[in-house]
C-alpha cells in the first residue's frame, strides 16, 4: 500500500514532471488538439464519406450557416425525410450507403439486411467465455474488449484485401448490438442484483427492434419506439473524418494493424466524456436542473440556475452548459432539429412532455444567457446530445447504454473511414511535438 506521503509526493512529482508551460505552445505556433486559432480543425485529411458543414469563411471570418450533415453526397434531411415518409427503417440503408459509397435499390438491400440478421449471432462459446465470465460495470469497455477477442475467431485475421475487410465490417456492424445488449444483461446481474434476461435472436428485426427486444424483459416495442430509435441511430451513423474516435481509427489503420485493432481503439475514444460520452454529462447536467428548479415552466427560475452554472456555482462548476454549442455547427446541428422534431412528437401527451418544454427553455435561453455572462456573442446551437438522452429515456434505454448505443450507430462511419485509409491514405500518420526539455547531466544513483 502506498502511504499519504508517497501518495502526496506521486501526485506532486505526476503533476509537476508533465506540465508544460502554455506559453511554449504560442512561441512554436503548436496548435493544441490540433485546433487552429479561431477554433477550427487542422486540415489533416480528404475524405469522400462525409461533409460536416457549420460555418463559411468569408475573408479570414468565419460566418456562421445552418448546419449541414452530408453522407456520401446525400443530405441527412433527405435521408431521414425518405425513410419517415415511406414508413421504413433506414439505418440499414445508411449502413450500406456509407460501406458501398452508393444507395442501395429494393433488391440490394432487402439482400444486405438478411446478411446483417444472418451476421448477429455471436461465434460459439463467445458470450461464456468473452460476456458472461468477465463481467464490467461499464459496456463500452466490454465492448472494446469483445472487439479485440473477436479477431481470435479469424482464420487469417491480419489480412487486408477488400474482401476481408468489407466481411469483416459487416460481421462486426451486425454482432456489435448483441455485444452490446449482452453485456447490459450481464452488469445488470452480477452488479446491480437484477435479473438477467437472454432473448433468441429474431431475424426478421432490423437493428433497432432487435434493440429494444433485447433489453425489455417482455420483448414488447412499438413501431413508433422501434422508427425513432431507428432515426436516431441513422443521425449518429456518421460525422467526417476530423472526429476523435474517427481520427483514432484512421490513425490506427495507418499504422497497417488490423480491423479489430483499429474498431476497439475508437470505441476506446468515443467513451470519453469530451466525446461520445458527453451524453451522460448532458444527461446528468438536465438531471440537476430537475432537481433545482422548483417550476419547469418558469422562464425565470430556469434562467437563474443557468446562470449559477455559468458562473461555475452549480452542477459540475465547470462553467460549461452540456448539450450547447458544437466544434462545426453554429446556427443549427441538423441531428438536433431532426431529433428535437422527433422528441416532441413522442413526448405529446405523455409524461415526457413537461420536461420536453424544460429542454426547450435550456436551449433557448443558454445563448442570451451566454451573452449576458460571458459576455461571448459566439452563435451557439444546441446539439444532438440536448435531446438524444431524453429521446432514450422515452424508449426505456437505461444510461449504461447511451454511450454505446452510439457507439453502435457510429461503427459503420468508422468501417468507411478505414476502408478510405487503406485505399487512399498509404502513410502512417505521425504528427510532430516539439521538445521543450533542457539536457540534464547524469547523477549516480549514490549522489542523488
């Protein structure tokens, strides 16, 4: 066991011996997480999969636009509106748009969504082994660790042909759910002394029943449960290149490591609370305005535990509200003004429907609010995490599973963007640090 004095002294020596003085990053012009100046991303890729557009520069300013998300060419209004208008799931559909660069007619993808049933099943003896006989109190680390174990299963797993690769995708787009809801059971038993239930696989699910079946002890959904969760999964499917988790894929398959490799680094990122993982902050933040604010429907003591939060006097006291603001979208993230449509109709006439307003004043309000604070005019839109949280809680997704739910729907974004690397990319990506260490003479051991 380490005492408090070396625990003070590990602590001190940790902090000290790995901070670097900010002012070294001005005088070599390092641009800190790869972010220029004015916020922008580095340029550090081409990429045919996906536009994220937030902003023009005009002149050296950027100006902000109504936020835009582009997959393969095509507009996610567009995809979604299709989808809601024909009365269909559509993830299947982005999922073979974003690994084939081309939608699908009716016969490719009634074909493409029997091979993702047929794909779901896990290998022999994987849930026993890999699940069930070591259990994790968190899913995304399960399900980086399953995705590791799943390369076991391959007869020449380091190859990197296309036929491989686009197999191998598919394979994994298809068991990461039952990874997922597997997993779910399993911390549900053996931490929080609830009963685990294991459904038979149904084949004729698309992947969002196949969800919802899983986690509900009597299978039961409704088609309006089953469609919503569906939209949602087709928003998060994918969003470009410059994204952590998609960047740690690219950069990992630079390297030549495998697809296994490459998959569990980014869920890896995703469940980082900068990342994926910012929904539970966002989840938790809303929670405590809840908690706080004695009338949802009062404008003003709403505005009120808003500002204590901006003034770092509530919640987590870090100044920031979660689920405002976005890296690209300024006016609008189309994921957030597609979800928040979606939220509002489900929410109608229920429940949800106090808190749907409560969401809606946050998001209102945090821009003025902003302002009034911090005195920043920067424009300021909500994001998809504003609402995903909430979207979840309506279809009874527990919190265990808001990260990985995304990391599900975001798979086929990172199967692309590989696919992208291997063909295009053909480098290994190695960015520079500048050393800003002096040169120390050595000391014998018996002088120190």
């Amino acid at each position: 066991m380490i005492n408090d004095k070396a625990r003070s002294l590990l602590r001190e020596r940790f902090v000290a011996n790995n901070t670097i003085d900010p002012k070294f990053y001005d005088k070599y012009a390092v641009k800190r997480g790869l972010r220029n100046a004015d916020g922008t991303g580095v340029m550090a890729g081409l990429t045919n999969i996906c536009n994220v557009h937030g902003y023009v520069v005009n002149e050296g300013e950027k100006s902000p636009i109504p936020g835009q998300l582009i997959f393969r060419g095509y507009n996610i209004n567009d995809l979604v509106a299709n989808v809601v208008k024909e009365n269909r799931f559509g993830f299947e559909e982005v999922v073979y748009l974003l690994l084939i660069g081309d939608l699908p007619n009716y016969e490719e993808l009634e074909a493409f969504k029997s091979i993702i049933a047929e794909n779901r099943p896990l290998p022999d003896n994987f849930f026993e082994d890999m699940i069930l006989k070591a259990p994790s109190k968190n899913i995304m680390n399960k399900m980086s660790r399953s995705m590791l174990a799943l390369y076991s299963y391959e007869d020449d797993p380091e190859s990197l042909s296309p036929e491989f690769e686009m197999a191998t995708a598919i394979s994994i787009i298809s068991k990461l759910p039952n990874i997922m809801t597997s997993a779910y059971q399993v911390k549900r038993r053996t931490f929080d002394g609830q009963s685990m239930f294991m459904h038979p696989l149904d084949p004729s699910h698309s992947t969002a029943e196949m969800i919802l079946s899983a986690i509900r002890p009597d299978r039961k959904y409704t088609d309006k449960e089953a469609k919503l969760l569906d939209i949602l999964m087709m928003l998060h499917a994918e969003h470009g290149g410059g994204n952590n988790s998609t960047f740690t894929c690219r950069v990992l398959t630079s390297s030549g490591t495998d697809p296994y490799a490459a998959y569990s680094a980014a869920i890896g990122s995703l469940k980082g609370p900068r990342h994926g993982g910012a929904n539970l902050k966002v989840a938790a933040m809303q929670q405590c305005i809840k908690d706080n604010v004695a009338d949802w429907d009062d404008e003003g003591q709403v505005a009120d535990f808003l500002i204590k939060i901006l003034n770092k006097e509530a919640f987590d006291r870090s100044g920031l509200i979660y689920g405002m603001g976005h890296a690209v979208y300024t006016l609008s993230d189309p994921r957030a003004v597609i979800l928040k449509e979606n939220a509002k109709s489900m929410a109608e006439g229920t429940e949800f429907e106090k808190e749907y307003r409560l969401l809606e004043t946050v998001e209102r309000l945090t821009p003025e609010l902003f302002l009034k604070v911090k005195g920043s005019d920067k424009a300021m839109c909500a994001n998809v995490d504003m609402y995903s949280g909430f979207v979840y809680r309506m279809l009874g997704i527990p919190e265990d599973l808001f990260t990985p739910m995304f990391a599900v729907s975001r798979m086929p974004g990172w199967c692309a963007h590989r696919f992208e690397e291997i063909v295009t990319g053909k480098r290994i990506i190695r960015p520079a640090y500048k050393a800003v260490s002096k040169e120390r003479a050595y000391v014998p051991l018996a002088e120190r």
